[in-house]
C-alpha cells in the first residue's frame, strides 16, 4: 500500500471542485457512472438531503455529490426536500447527469432554511471549476469545513491479489460541533476499482465500524453523518480483501485526522483493546475510554490516571477480570506499563509514573489494554477535553 | 408526605455521627437490627468495600454502616478486602455487632491502599459522637463528602394507607469526582417501616432507577457506588405503597442534589419527556439530553439550544417521530414552548426565542419534552459542563 496525492482527485476521471463565500461553502465530487454506496447516521432525527441521498443511492449508482457547509437542512420539513431537490437538480442540469444520480450532503446550523440563492450561486460557481487535480480535491475538502482547523483528504495506491494496482481517494470533515446547533461528519470516497453496489456497501460497512465508528469527540451523533463511496471502474479490476483492507486503512486514517482535530483538541489519543473476548467487546472497551469525560480531561492535564482508564473499561459492557487487565501508555518513541494484570506499576515514587508522566506531556498518546480474555481487539480514537472545548460549544449564543 | 429535619436521624433508634481530618473523613451510621438491601455499581472493577457489603447484605441483616472518604479502597487487592473488614471489625466490636451485620463503603482515590492507622482512629472517634440528632446526621453526611460543595440529606414522614405514620431519612455524596482518581455516589438510607429484605430491595431498585440512575454528571461510572436502605421496624407498620412513594420521592430529592452539586456545576437541570412508548424509551431520551456535552454546554452559555436537545433524543434510542416533538423550557417562573409537534417556535427575532433565552440564564431550568407517542415518561437530572469541570477534572496530576 502507498500514500498518494489527490485525495478524490487521485482517482482518474474523478473531478472535484470548491467554492466559498465568508458563510457558505460548495463541494462538487464527480465520479460518472459510478455503482456507489452509502452509510448514514443512525439518529432517529435525520436532515432533508440524508433522506434525499438515502433514496438516491437505493439503485446503486451515483454519478456526483453535492455538499455544502453552513445549514444543515435539517428539522426544515418540506422546504428542506425541496432545497435538497433544487441542489442536486442544478449539478443534474449542468452535467447532464439523472438527479437520481446525485447524491446530496449538508452540514451546518439545523433548524434554519437553506440560503437557496446563496448555495445555488455557489453550486454554479463550483461546476464551472471541476477537474481533476490535488487542488480541486483540496478545495472541495475545504468547501465542507466547518470548525474544522484544517482540510482533511488522503488517498492510497494499493495491489490487488492478482497484483493490478487500484486507488481510492477520500476527503472528510471533522466532528468538530458547528455554531450554533450542531455538527456532522461527512466522508466522500472515490475508487477506481470494479464492483457491484452490495460488494462496495460490505466493504464500506466494515471500514465504517473500524473507523468513523470509532472516533469519538463528544459523544453527541449528527442528525446528518454520511459517507459515501462511489467506483467508476476505471481499473478495470474486481474487488478483492486487499480493497478491503486498503478502504479500512484510509478510513482508519481520515478518521485519525477527524479526532485530531476534535473541537477545542490539545491532544490526540488512540485506545487499542486487546485480549477481549471477541471483536465487539474489543469496541466497547475501546470507545468507553475515549469517550470517557474523566479520561479526555486526564488527558488534557496530562495525568496518566490509569484509575480513570480502568473505570471506564469497567463500565463498557465489556467482559473483564480485574486480574487479568493490563495498560501501556506509548507515545511516538516512549511505552511504559503501568498495569500489570492487575497490579498498579506505576506508583508515587517509582520510574514508571515518571516515564507516564512523561509520556502524558506528548501530543499524540496510545493507550494499549491487554484484558486478557480472548482474541477481539479494536482501536478508538480520539481527544482531549479542553477548556477550549467547553468555550466553542458555550459561549456561542442564537 | 412532610419533610423532616434530622437526615438519617430523623429515625428513632438511629445514630450517626462523623470525624474527619484534613485529607480523611468517616461515618458510622448504627440502625441496629435492621431488616436491609443495598444495590451497587454495575462497574465491573469493583472495590473491596462492595464486596464485602455485597456479603454482608446476603443474609437481609444489618445493624450498621461504616464509611470513608479519601481513599476508595479500589483495585487494592486482598489487602484491600483485610482492610475494609478491619473497618468492619472496629464497628462490630466496639458496638457489639456481630462483623456480618456491618457494611462497609469508600470513595476516594483509587489503587492506593487504604492509610488504617488514620481510618482506625477516626472510626473509634466517630464511634464515641454517636447520637440521634440532627447534627450527627449531618456530621456523618459532611464526613463522606469529596469534591462536593455541600453536604446532602433529607428526611420525609409519610402516612401509610392505614392513616400511621412512618418516616424515611437518608444522607447522600455526589457525583462530583474526586482528585485524582474517580468519584463515587454513596447513600445511606433508614426508616422505621417494618419489612422483610425482598421487600425494601424491590422499593429500593424501582426508587433507584427513578432517581439516582438518572443523575448524568458525566456519565462516567464508579467502582464504587453504593446505596443502602436499613429498616429498623420501629414504627411497627409494614411496608405499603405510599412507602415505596416516599422513597422514591427522598431518593429523587438527593439525587436533584447531587446533579445541582455537580462537579463544576454553574446550573441545574432537569429534563422530563412525556409521551415516549413507554417507561424505559422515556428514560433512554431524558437521560440522552442530560449526558450530552452539547446540551451541556449550552446549558452553561445559556443557549436555548433546542437543535441539540431534538438531536440527543434523536440518537438515545428511544423511539421518535420528528413531526410528533414538542420542546418546553421552564424556569422557576417562566415557560416557554419553543418546538411544537416538530415546528420550530423559537427563530430568531421572536418573543419565543427572547423567552428562552431569559429561561436560560437562570439557575435551574426545566426541559420538557413530548414525545406525542404514548404514556411513557421520566425525568433526569443533570448540570452543566462548565471550565471548572475542565479545571478540577485536568489539573491534578499525581
């Protein structure tokens, strides 16, 4: 597997663009004729384009997406479809693709109607700049941020069994929580390898629920997640396990880049759950810890409080035998055990709460917990709780 | 019912009393020959005090309660069970006890072994103060506080269904956590109804579910948490409904206490849905809003935030039909409906909007929420997530 450039760009014949006011932004991904599909939040509250793109991708076929950032379009009632409808309509008149080709995205303020005549000039604004480059990828990842610090987009060239090489190319926007009312996660993917709808909705299941379903920054589920892949076929190759593995990989990655830049982030963490007794108590226990207010706050002050880590590991609904439970902390170059099958390593006085402490004082942490019970493991991931994450979410006021 | 002054003391026969020093505190409470329940942490890393009252409470009996703060006895191994038991020990002898009618409870600092020459000295000082009074009751109450602000108790007298009278008090410490560890709810509960030990568990688990397992402070749950219910049988009256009321009711009043005491708290919240299909989707969406960081969050910038709110409940896992929600936010004298069967009321420029806003910048403040689905409802409490929450969770390192 290898790191490319280009994002959704690194997909040939993909085509990307960007537009932006102070308040609003557009992104246009097109991948013709692509068999595609989709995974959208779970929340029982569900914005106007996810019941547009819901309908959208049940033929299994997209040719583009049309995103924008600012309004979310949700709790908008009939007007919201209509809005949702009039977007995609002008991207379907402009490219001559079917509507029901159109996949539609939005993130922002809920509760609000959309600002048509904005977002159409925008639409507009974005279709006459499509191509197909590292910079139109970048501007389309920029057009959908919201609180966001910076663009997220990766790509990644990899050799199938039969050792033809496919590319898949993503960009994404964070779970930074949006002024006033709340915030998304989107993910747009693109691939040239071969596949069916169904083949293409397994795989991104899969990488799905080991990345975006991992993070956690708040806790607090959108009312418009979505992530969407679309294949054109341009390889000419099927799908096979290396896809798979490769689809994982980059969403594992945009999904580390979402928790790094979790709203109000001083600190990145990744929880690895090994020893569980199978794959879905590895998540539990994993997702636990980051979530873990006690935990993100440790985290922020640097305290390496394996109290708060083992707490939490206890409540997951995980199995767990107290005796059985071991933690390393680890940071780039540095790993200290501070749990030893139930026994505490690291006390007042002793080398390992120095080299824990140390550790602590890095950016990016992992904590690694061995429970000792079986074979399931899962890695979560996500940030700190800093006071300036209490500042965005609070001191804005409608 | 009528509220009692006198905690735990406002039953006859029951005596309490505290002793603290800087860094330590315990309680002795004495209901002698008390039919008793408890009910515990479903944490899975338990501490050695839960188990040992888990023991102890087997057989139905207890004549008393020994209690510490500062050290919560908690991954300390067998050591930890020798000293909880030698906690017991002191009580049983010096009272007379047999060791088995004793239980034993301890929040604080997690995975230190417990300092038994301080905690043996404050237990025989609190064992001379024992009296039947109010101040014991609340010196026993201050002796358990951590990171709370303000001691908690409450005592009620209730007619039975046969005109008598019976009385319920308990002593109760919050969810605020502690330094450096984890924080615990504790709470100790007597009365002078006459009833078997299945009798009280089943008032006690259905008053706990309606209060205490609805207090959200962060949603992070300790090794520790106990609750105990000892009845002395001095009134003579069996157990009817309006006793399971009046507990219910006391339970409910410390757990409001304990969410008001929240650590960091700046506000109050109590969140009822009405409407939901039935008891425990009611639940699921109330405790939903009262966890959410966002709701949270908004709360401390008193922001009538009626997106996140609709967006917690979307995702709780209760049932919903978004075009069925209705939103009211109450203070102590204002009301105001900002969502109406799935219609926004509260839009910018409205009196709707600058009626909750007003509501917001109060202390506590009531979210009622209609479902519109069936009979179901509940209420959760709950606080703000405020800097200091940040602040004392973030800056102790060890």
């Amino acid at each position: 597997m290898k790191i490319v450039d280009g994002g959704v760009c690194a997909i040939e014949g993909v085509l990307a663009a960007g537009a932006c006011d102070d308040e609003y932004g557009v992104a246009v991904i097109v991948c013709k004729d692509s068999d595609a599909t989709a995974v959208f939040t779970s929340n029982k509250i569900i914005a106007a384009p996810v019941i547009l793109t819901k309908n959208a991708i049940q033929n299994g076929k997209l040719s583009a997406v049309i995103a924008n950032s600012g309004n979310a379009n949700c709790f908008t009632g009939d007007q919201g479809i209509e809005d949702g409808k009039a977007m995609a309509s002008i991207v379907a008149e402009e490219l001559d693709f079917n509507i029901d080709d159109i996949a539609v995205a939005s993130t922002g303020v809920i509760g609000r109607f959309m600002p048509m005549n904005i977002i159409g000039k925008l639409i507009n604004k974005a279709i006459v700049r499509l191509e197909n480059s590292s910079e139109a990828s970048k501007n389309a990842a920029e057009a959908i941020m919201t609180t966001d610090t910076y663009s997220k987009e990766f790509a990644v060239e990899t050799k199938l069994k039969n050792g033809k090489t496919i590319r898949i190319g993503g960009i994404t926007k964070g779970s930074g929580m949006i002024a006033p009312n709340m915030g998304t996660m989107l993910c747009f993917i693109t691939t040239d390898i071969k596949a069916t709808a169904s083949q293409l909705n397994a795989a991104l299941k899969k990488a799905v629920d080991a990345s975006f379903n991992m993070v956690v920054v708040d806790g607090d589920e959108s009312t418009n997640d979505t992530v969407v892949l679309m294949a054109n076929g341009k390889s000419e190759e099927s799908i096979d396990e290396n896809f798979e593995k490769a689809l994982e990989y980059l969403c594992c990655q945009l999904a580390r880049m979402m928790a790094k830049d979790g709203e109000g982030a001083t600190k990145f963490m990744e929880v690895e759950v090994n020893g569980a007794t199978n794959t879905e108590e590895a998540r539990l226990a994993a997702k636990a810890v980051v979530s873990s207010s006690l935990v993100k706050t440790a985290l922020f002050g640097a305290d390496p409080n394996w109290g708060r880590i083992v707490a939490a590991v206890g409540y997951s609904g995980s199995n767990i035998d107290p005796k059985l439970v071991s933690v390393d902390l680890e940071s780039q170059d540095k790993k200290v055990n501070i749990v030893d099958h139930g026994i505490i390593n690291a006390f007042e006085g002793t080398s390992q709460l120095e080299e824990a402490e140390n550790i602590m004082e890095e950016k990016n942490i992992r904590i690694v917990i061995d429970l000792g019970l079986g074979n399931g493991n899962a890695t979560a991931y996500g940030c700190d709780l800093s006071y300036d994450y209490v500042s965005i979410n609070a001191e804005y006021t409608t």
